[in-house]
C-alpha cells in the first residue's frame, strides 16, 4: 500500500533583509504545521533575506547563514518535523579569487535534526546571474528521505524540463521547489497581453511536470502580506499530484501570505506511473532520447 504524507506548504511574505522577524514568523508556522500532524514543512525561496542583492547588508546578512541552518535544525527536532527551509543564500570565499561569492541553496532537514542532502541552485533567473554563483555542471542527486525519495530544485529550475528528467532517471518520486517567483517577471509586451502571465506559467508547468514524470511537486512561492492580494507576489504555492493537479486550498489560488497543510497520498504517483509507464520507458536500453548522466546515474533506479 502506498504511503500518505502531510505536507505543509508555507506560503510567507519575507520582509526584505528582516532575518531573525522573518526566522521567526516562519518557526511560527512550522510549529503550527507540527501540531496538524505535518510530517514535513516546506518555505519559500529567499525567505529570510527577499530579493534585494544591492542592498548594502547583504554580504553581513549572508555571511549569518549558518546560524539560521542550524536554528533550523534545532526547530526540526523540537517539532520532530522534516524542513527544507526554503533557500538560504550563503557567503563563501574563492580559493582562488578570495573575493565573496553567492550561492543560493535548498536543503533537506529530517525530523532529527540531520541534513540528509542539499541543492545549489543551478538555473539563474536573468536578473540573479550577476550576483550568484551557479552549481553549473553538478549533477541533480536524490535524496533519501522520512517522505520517500526527493528531489530539490529552485525556482527557475521548473522552467527546465531536463532537471525533472535527471531526478526522475534517479528515482525521485517528490520533487520540491522553494520559489520566489512575481507576476512582474514578464516582459512588459507579455503584461500588455495578459498581466497574469507568470501565474499561467506557473500553473500550466507545475502541472505538466506531475504528469510528465510521474511525480509529486511541492512548489512554494513566497506571498504577498495578508490583505494585499493586489500586490505582484504570485503565490499559488501547491502540491500537484497526476490525476488530481493542484492541492492545498488555502494557498493554491492566493497570492496572500498562508499555510496550506497537504495530504499528500502516494498511491496517485505509483497509478500515474502504471497508466502512462514514463519511467518504464525511460528505464529501457534502447530508449531513443538520450538524457545528460542518464547511464551513470543509473535507470535500474526508474
């Protein structure tokens, strides 16, 4: 019998460059989703920090993301919950350069406390590129999780159907996107034709990629704050399943700040798979399109 997880999709409004109030309104909500049964918690990209890379507390605020890592750490085992807290973007030094980089990275946190795994972002939105360094070429890994196998992208990442394909190709059956994603990303030719373009975006490709791969999608967008639904946050944070698509009503069609908790029940990923044979066919030896790393990342895993 498939297995059913509660999920808790955290849909917060981060006040740009307020740390420790946004560490604080999020714990808020992950105890609050501990004590509706979640098993696992999920918040948005950019959570702590917004968007805001020229602002001249950057480099400090960053240089702090190991003490908010392990502040979450702490949390998860209190609450004896899964986190992937959202991104963090952390300060390293070049070796070579000793100049400051910028990497933007999700991780997988267990009810223990442990960091199972961790991603760095790989696909850049346009604007992020002159200020982050990207993970490039690093393979996209599974992690092994309480939930079951999980994948972590970021954001633009879902624009990328190829980074699905090499989760999948090693085992996934949860991917979850931590986004921080605004209706004011399109151009302005595509706001003058519809101005809820990205939301059509987001909805359409969630979709797709759950059905297209036979997989769960946890997405969670940052939102707007609670009363301004007017603003450019676009929200919809959701858990897609084939058959079903978007689940978490408190959340799914908002762009206000919330907390969806999701049943999310397994048996809908393995029946997708059964009817459409996506990893079947893409476990076979003579598969006619051809997926970077997909022999060494193994498809006895599909």
């Amino acid at each position: 019998m498939a297995p059913s997880h509660k999920i808790a999709v955290i849909q917060l409004h981060p006040k740009p460059m307020q740390i420790e109030f946004n560490y604080t309104k999020a714990a808020r909500f992950i105890q609050d989703a501990a004590t509706k049964g979640a098993q696992l918690a999920v918040l948005p990209e950019y959570h702590l920090t917004n968007w805001v890379p020229e602002d001249r507390r950057w480099s400090e605020v960053c240089g702090q993301w190991k003490v908010y890592l392990n502040k979450y750490r702490v949390l998860a085992k209190e609450c004896n919950i899964c986190i992937v807290p959202g991104t963090i973007v952390e300060r390293h030094q070049d070796e070579k350069t000793r100049e400051d980089r910028f990497i933007n990275v999700a991780y997988f946190i267990d009810n223990k406390g442990e960091i199972l795994g961790r991603y760095e972002k790989k696909n850049l939105w346009h604007p992020e590129r002159p200020y982050l360094t990207a993970s490039t070429h690093e393979p996209h890994e599974v992690i092994q999780t309480p939930v079951g196998p999980v994948g972590l992208l970021i954001c633009w990442d879902l624009a990328f159907p190829e980074a699905f394909r090499e989760l999948i190709m090693a085992g996934a059956k949860i991917i979850i996107v931590p986004t921080f994603w605004t209706l004011s990303d399109c151009s302005p030719y595509g706001l003058s034709v519809n101005p809820r373009s990205e939301a059509l975006f987001l909805e359409s490709t969630i979709t797709s990629r759950t059905f297209e791969n036979t997989c769960a999608v946890v997405f969670v967008n940052a939102g707007s704050p609670v009363g301004s639904s007017n603003s450019n946050y676009a929200g919809l944070s959701r858990v897609a399943v084939p058959f079903l698509g978007a689940l978490g009503h408190e959340t799914k069609d908002s762009n206000e700040e919330g907390m969806s908790v999701v049943a999310l029940d397994m048996r809908h990923v393995e029946e997708a798979e059964a009817n459409y044979k996506i990893r079947e066919d893409l476990a076979k030896e003579d598969w006619h399109y051809v997926y970077p790393r997909g022999n060494r990342l193994g498809r006895e895993k599909l």
